[in-house]
C-alpha cells in the first residue's frame, strides 16, 4: 500500500488560504473606502519591500503607505480586486501568484500580474514582498 505524502505545509495550508483571502479583502475594502494608505498599513510587513513597475523598491510599512497614497492620488485609483492563482507555503512563510484589476479614473480598468511573499507579523499574514506587471 502506497501513500502520497503531503505537500510541505500542508497542515497549516487551510489557515494559510484563509489568513491570504482575509489579507487580500482587507487590503480592497480599505481602496475602496478611500484611504491606499490605510489599506497599506493593513496589509504589508514593517520591513515589507514593495517593487512597483519602472519604480525604485519602496521599503517598510510607512513607506508603502506613501507609496499607495501617492499612486492612488495620481492614477485615480478608486478600487482593486485580488485573485489568487497559485499560493505555496515557502519556509515560515508563503508565496503567492495573482491577478489584479485596478479601478482608476474614469472608471477605467487595469489588469495587472503579481507576486508576494508572505510572512506573518502580529498573528496575521502580510505582504513582505509585492512585486507586480501590467498586463499588456
């Protein structure tokens, strides 16, 4: 009798997906509220990197606060909607594939590829490390 054996992190894998998901909305809720910078201290690690498109990397918490509230004042961002397409334990931690759809002014919509390492800080998963591409 044979046994696949489990993925690495397979144990915490359920607790993972959700505190991802819940992360993720929280980031959205706060876009959607009005308020990028909030919606960054929601969701980011202090020392988190963040590696915007044709930018230099943005770091810590309260830097990316400032990054998100000058993107959103500049492009209009006024929502964002999250897909997880491929999510792995790696280590402590996690890394993720999405897609992105960013609403901006006018209510035109961005598509957008990323990836972010996860690492969990004060009982909650965040986003370490958040690169992304425009979809063409």
């Amino acid at each position: 009798m044979s046994s696949t054996p489990e993925p690495a992190g397979a144990a915490y894998a359920p607790e993972l997906r959700a505190g991802v998901a819940e992360t993720n909305r929280r980031f959205e809720a706060a876009i959607a509220a009005g308020d990028p910078a909030r919606a960054a201290r929601e969701v980011y690690t202090r020392d988190a990197r963040v590696m915007p498109p044709g930018g230099a990397t943005v770091l810590g918490r309260e830097g990316a606060a400032q990054f998100w509230a000058g993107a959103a004042a500049q492009l209009g961002i006024t929502g964002v909607a999250l897909e997880t397409v491929d999510l792995q334990p790696l280590g402590e931690g996690a890394y993720e594939v999405g897609r992105g759809v960013l609403t901006v002014g006018g209510g035109q919509q961005v598509a957008a590829k990323y990836v972010v390492v996860w690492r969990q800080e004060d009982g909650r998963w965040r986003w370490h490390v958040d690169i992304w591409n425009l979809e063409p």
